[in-house]
C-alpha cells in the first residue's frame, strides 16, 4: 500500500519536474553547495537558477518535508526521499542551500515557540532570510562552552558584547543564530543562551577573514552592544547548551550528506587526471589504479553509510551520534580528494593566478587549499573523536573534568 | 536497498549470537588447535550448529540472495567468537552453490544440506587469468580417452577434514572450465595437513591422475565462467562477514579492556590517545559494515555490480580486521601478547582470512579491472 502511494508520488513528481525544471540546469548538480543560497543581499544568481527557485517555492518544496503551517511542502519522510532521489538522478541542484533549511529551521522545529516558527520558518521557504551560524569565539573553538560573548539582561533586552570568529559567510547572511553567555557561575554550559538576531541591528560588524586559498568564505563578526529581544531567545535561557548540540548535529550531518553528494564523479576525474598527467602510452600506472580503487572503494563505503543513516532518519529517527562518523569521514574523504588531484598535477597544480595554468588546474588548487579547512570547521576530526569515544563508546571522562 | 537488518534477520542473528555467547568462548581454540586434535573443531558443537538449521538456509530462505544474507550473518556472529567449525565452506561452497547450479535433486544436495557431509572448496587461491577467466589450479587431462585430475589445490580451510572439495576444473583437452564437487576419499588425494597460526583445519590436496567421473562434475562449458565468478562472490561475502565479526568481536574485548584496566589512578579508556584510536577503529567498522551488507544484498542484480561490491566488502572487511587486530593487541598491552590472552587470536585469524580468497591487492585489482580504469 505504502509502495503504491510512493510509486504514483514518483511518476507524478517526475512528470511534474520534467515540465517545470529549467532545461539547462538539468545535470548540473554538484552537491548541495551549489545552488541558490537567497537572502537580502543577494546579488549575482542565474536566471535559470531564480526561476527554478521560484517554481520550487511555490510547489512549498524548498523544504518538502517542512509542515505546510510553516511554508513547507508538508510531504511525508519517504516523500521527500522520493523528492530527493529524483533531484538526484536528475542531478538537478537543490532550489535553495543555506544554513537556515538545514541547521536553524531544524533547530526551531524542535524547540522554536509557534511565534518564533510562525516569523522565522516561512521566512527562510522563501528564501527570503539567509542564516548564519555565530558559534567559534578567539577563545572558544574546539572548547566551544567556554564562549565569552555576553548578554546583559535589561528589562525585556540582552545587550550582547563580544566577538564571533569563523562565521561562515556572515557578510552575505541577514539574521545569525548565536552562542552568548548569560551566567558565569556554575558549569560553563549551563549559563549558555541560544540567541537569534538580525545582523542589521545597530552595533554589529561584520569582517571577512582571507583564507589559504584565497577566499574569504569565513568572517568575524563584533558585537558591541547590540540590543536583543528577550523573545528571540530559542529554547529556555541557560539552555542554550542543548538546543547547540542538537543544532550541531543538523551540522554534521548536512556536511556529511553534502560531501556523499558532491563524491559521485570522483572516481572518473581521478582517472582522466591520472591518465593525463601520469599516463604511460595513455594507460594509467598500476599503482595509481591501486591508489584510485582505495579511494573509490572508501567513498562507496562512505555513500553507503550515508545511506543507511538516512534510512533510520526516514523511519523517524533524528539525527544523532552517527553524525560525528560521517563528519569525521566525509571530510577526509574530501581532502582526500584533492590531495590526489594535486599530487596527480604535480607542478601543473602549482599555480596560484594567471597565465600558464588551465582554470580547472587552478580552481582544483584553490579547492585543495580550501579542503584543509574541512577536518577544521564544524567541530574538528578531533572533537568528533571526542564525541565518538565518550558518547558513542562509553568511554570515561579524562581526569581534568 | 535497506542496510539495516530487517525483521526476520534480527530474530536470526540473536538466536546465532545467543548461541555462540554461551557455547562458543575464543579460549576453547587453545584445545582444538594444531595437528594433535583430529578435527580442529568440536564435533558437538557443529552438531548442535547443524540441529540449529543453520545448514537449512538455504532452503528456508526466500531467494538465494536473500539465504545468502542469512548465511552472512550466522558467518558474521561466528566470526565474533571466531568459532572454528566448517560452516561457511560447507553452507556456501557446498548447499548454497549446489543450488546455485541447480543441483538440488543431487543426492548430495540433501546429504550436505542435512550435515552429513563437510565440504571444503579450492577457490581460496585467488589465480585468475584476468578478471573474466578464473584460472583453476588442478586441470583435467584426457588419459586414454578418460578424464582426470591433476594438480595441487594449496591452502584449503577444512581439507583434512573434509568429505568433499567443490573446485574450479580447468579442461585441457576442450580449453573450457568448469565446477566440480569431488569426493575426498583417502584412495585418490593426498593430503598434507597443515598446521596454521590460525588453527583452523586446512590442508593441501594433491590429485594425481584421480578419475573424473560423470557425478564429480557439476557443470561445463561456457556457463561455467560466470558461475565460478558467482560462487566466488559469494564466498568472498561470507569471509567479509566472518571478518567483520572477528573486527567487532576483537574490538568490543579491547573496548572492556580500556573501561576496566587501571593505570595511572583510572581506567586507560580515558586517555584520549586511546579514546582517538578507540573511535578511529569504531568508525572503520561501521564503513566495513556498510560495505558487507551492500554486498550480500547484491546477488539479485547485475554481475559486474555484484562482483565490485563483493571485492570491495572483501577488502573493507579484511583491513578493518587488521587494523583492529593490529590495535587490540596493542592496546591490551604487555598481557595481550601473551599465550593466555585471547585477543592474538584475533590477528592470527586476520592473517589467513585477509588472504585467503585473494588479498586487498588482488581485489582493488579486480575492481578497477571491472570498472574499466
């Protein structure tokens, strides 16, 4: 019975894709990075990408599995895989990204008051408000609950000070979901507050920080007072700690879905490269094959892991602890990734600007230097190691807790 | 596909886990290894394994994709206590492949289905001309116009054992292939027994100028190639499971060991150079898991999927083992090198296994082979 429903869901929702997905974008998904991210400040989207945007937002099916109260598509768990699935095969990209479908929305799902749904939820379907995730401070990366940025009850207001770092592109996003240290007594998580507010407000600035590759997808964001309504608080004030790790493994598990989805054409890239570069009379060395399957196999693995986690999600289980596994190998995945596309180029990947290198060899170089950053943000392999032997293995606390 | 077990496998693999937790320790390999011991396994156990239906799968199974999914989780809850008794060689290359042939009105079929008979089978060597042509190492020669065996199969797990050997044939006289499921009977094979760091029972068989009659051989010809392929699959699947286990089964020994062994004032399981290593193990487990599952759940599609997810299940599953091997020892320190600790046998068993039915190399080679790199 579930099958046959399933079955004329997909016919209908393939017939309805072939007749209003844009043509040109059909193949061109690369992973859920890749696609219209919507906000105020948008600037430079695609014409196709707009529409197939708009026609998605109408149909309610930005976020598919959202209820429809809150401007979602309010289709069932196995409808949206089904959605899903078919975005997929089409490889059409998803008609908007952003950390507000797969981290804050989630997150107010779960803990928002039917106001904070009802102002922020459909806000974010319609692409209309891009979120930023305000978490890493100088003094509290890895050691997240020992964040210092503070705020200051006054009357029905906190008034925020302190700085945000590694804040992902902060100067492209509207609203930030943010960390603040409401009590210094007691256990450093339980003075904690999960904080939402617009970055217009008077007393944010917002700066980009140049990475090793050259971009500047990360910011710092000082706040000097900036005035914030109590009501924007999420979930109970002093229990921000929780609503954080709830909302961290949203985090993680979207980093993980998108690397499974950007990994599909891995293993033929790897190929052309190791043919072009390294090739001998246009075979390629049997060690590199070697190297490649290794690789290959690993991703299949990864993709498959992905895959079941997904299963148990479809059958109502929220993501977990299986989150910090894919972060931890998603990422090495990627970097993995890259590293076998530089040292496939060799010199040829050396180049940093301008002339005397393809674009691809360019781009592929600024990627690898980019990858460094994915065992980094996010929570570090480190801390999900952290989480992996206490949380998930049973492993005792070390002596200095 | 569903990576998670359903129902039914569940019920299945508490009751195999139930048993083997009780009857099975890794310490009773002490007493059954080496040429001492006539068997290298216990006979009441594999009996009470045989009264159990476990030999039945196959027939009460759906589908032959679905009994070998079965097959692999008793393989893999075997592994777990790296039981010693010739279940896998005897339900995969005897009943499951029987059926596979179509084989199931041989009389043999219902003799080794009921327990009567342990069969061994000669894919273990993994020597292929390339990836379409599996090379056999015994050849059947034409001798004034009879078939026989000749060659050596080396390295067979349950040789000395064993009643039956089920074996890839190469014909020199018709340059074809085929499948045999020969009688081991003391008159016509030599066996060398050997005496492995494993312990398993296993031996190399020599044949010299052993008759072939029409009964010894299961089928011929071109349909032969991509039987043989598909029987060595599913043997492959059945290791990768049977490692997995052993991975698992030597992890959760080392995860106890960290929780309860003390050393500077508390258990070692909270130092994070351990805990890391810890996770690093755990994570590598769940990615062989995956691995394994998709592949026993792969024999109702295509060939060339099949084949690539089984070398990749066979390679996942065999690195795990070592690396978690490896590690287990290690963690365990000064006493898990010792005789009276139980965790070397986990490394003993990850060197044969991850060798036998062809190493990572041989499989990564396959793989790439298959894929067109």
């Amino acid at each position: 019975m579930g099958e046959c429903m399933n079955d004329s869901f997909k016919r209908e929702t393939r017939a309805w894709l072939e007749a209003n997905a844009p043509k040109t974008l059909l193949g061109t998904r690369m992973g859920k990075f890749d696609g219209y991210w919507g906000g105020r400040k948008n600037e430079e989207s695609a014409d196709d990408v707009l529409r197939w945007f708009e026609v998605m937002k109408e149909k309610g099916w930005t976020a598919p599995a959202w209820p429809k109260a809150w401007g979602g598509g309010g289709l069932l768990a196995e409808e949206a895989e089904v959605l899903n699935q078919l975005l997929q095969e089409y490889r059409l990209p998803p008609p908007l990204v952003g950390f507000g479908l797969t981290m804050i929305g989630p997150t107010l799902l779960d803990f928002g008051s039917a106001t904070q749904k009802s102002s922020h939820l459909p806000r974010i379907c319609k692409g209309e408000i891009r979120w930023c995730q305000g978490y890493s401070e100088p003094g509290a990366g890895s050691d997240l609950a020992s964040l210092r940025t503070k705020a200051v009850s006054d009357g029905d207001d906190f008034i925020v000070s302190g700085q945000k770092i590694w804040t992902s592109h902060a100067d492209r996003s509207d609203w930030i979901f943010c960390l603040v240290r409401t009590s210094s007594t007691g256990k450093k998580q339980e003075g904690i507050t999960f904080l939402v507010f617009d970055l217009n407000s008077p007393g944010v600035e917002v700066r980009n920080i140049e990475l090793i590759s050259g971009a500047s997808p990360f910011c710092e964001v000082f706040l000097d007072e900036v005035r914030v309504p109590k009501e924007n608080v999420i979930g109970e004030i002093g229990d921000g700690w929780r609503v954080a790790k709830a909302l961290l493994n949203y985090e993680r598990s979207m980093i993980g879905e998108a690397i499974g989805g950007q990994m599909a054409r891995v293993e033929a890239e790897l190929l052309s490269l190791a043919a072009e570069y390294r090739g001998v009379g246009g075979e390629v060395p049997t060690s590199l094959k070697d190297t490649i399957a290794k690789f290959s196999m690993r991703e299949r693995a990864f993709v498959l892991t992905v895959q079941k986690v997904r299963e148990q999600w479809i059958s109502g289980k929220k993501p977990g602890l299986e989150s910090s596994i894919l972060k931890v190998v998603g990422s090495e995945l990627k970097q993995w990734r890259w590293e076998l596309a530089e040292e496939l180029r060799g010199l040829e990947g050396s180049g940093w600007a301008g002339e005397g290198f393809s674009e691809e060899a360019l781009s592929d170089t600024r990627q690898w230097l980019r990858s460094r950053a994915n065992t980094i943000e996010g929570g570090t392999t480190e801390i999900q190691l952290n989480v992996i032997a206490k949380r998930v293995l049973g492993l005792p606390l070390d002596g200095r807790r | 596909m569903e990576l998670g077990l359903c129902e039914e496998e569940v019920i299945l693999a508490t009751s195999v886990r139930g048993f083997i937790e009780a009857e099975c320790p890794v310490s009773r390999l002490r007493a059954l290894r080496g040429l001492e011991h006539p068997l290298n396994y216990s006979e009441e156990i594999w009996g009470e394994m045989i009264e159990l239906g476990w030999l039945s799968l196959v027939e009460s199974s759906e589908d032959r994709c679905a009994a070998l999914a079965n097959i692999a989780i008793v393989a893999e809850a075997m592994g777990h206590s790296l039981c010693v008794e010739p279940f896998v060689s005897t339900a995969v290359g005897g009943v499951w492949a029987l059926a596979e042939l179509s084989h199931e009105e041989n009389p043999l079929f219902a003799r080794i289905s009921e327990g009567n008979a342990v069969v061994a089978h000669g894919f273990g060597l993994a020597k292929w001309d390339s990836v379409e042509n599996p090379a056999a190492a015994v050849w059947v020669d034409l001798v004034e116009g009879k078939e026989c065996l000749n060659g050596e199969l080396r390295f067979v797990e349950f040789g000395a054992v064993a009643d039956y050997v089920l074996l890839p044939l190469s014909f020199s006289h018709s340059d074809g292939l085929g499948i045999g499921l020969i009688s081991l009977d003391e008159a016509r094979v030599e066996r060398i027994r050997l005496d492995r760091v494993d312990g398993r029972n296993a031996a190399h068989l020599r044949f010299s100028q052993r008759p072939l009659g029409a009964e010894d051989v299961l089928i011929r010809g071109s349909e032969a190639v991509g039987k043989t392929r598909k029987i060595f699959d599913a043997l492959c699947v059945a290791a990768a499971s049977e490692m997995l286990g052993a991975a698992q089964g030597a992890f959760d020994r080392t995860l106890d060991y960290l929780k309860t062994r003390e050393q500077f004032g508390g258990p070692i399981g909270a130092l994070q150079a351990l805990q890391h290593r810890a996770a690093r193990m755990f994570v590598e487990i769940q990615l062989a898991r995956s691995a394994v599952r998709a592949a026993s759940l792969s024999f109702n599609g295509g060939d060339r999927d099949r084949s690539c997810a089984c070398s990749m299940a066979k390679v996942l599953a065999g690195e795990t083992l070592w690396l978690v091997a490896k590690e287990s020892v290690q963690m365990h320190g000064g006493v898990g090198m010792t005789d009276e600790c139980d965790i070397g046998f986990y490394l003993k068993r990850a060197t044969v296994m991850r060798h036998s039915l062809g190493d990572e190399t041989f499989h990564r080679s396959r793989w790439s082979a298959l894929r067109q790199y």
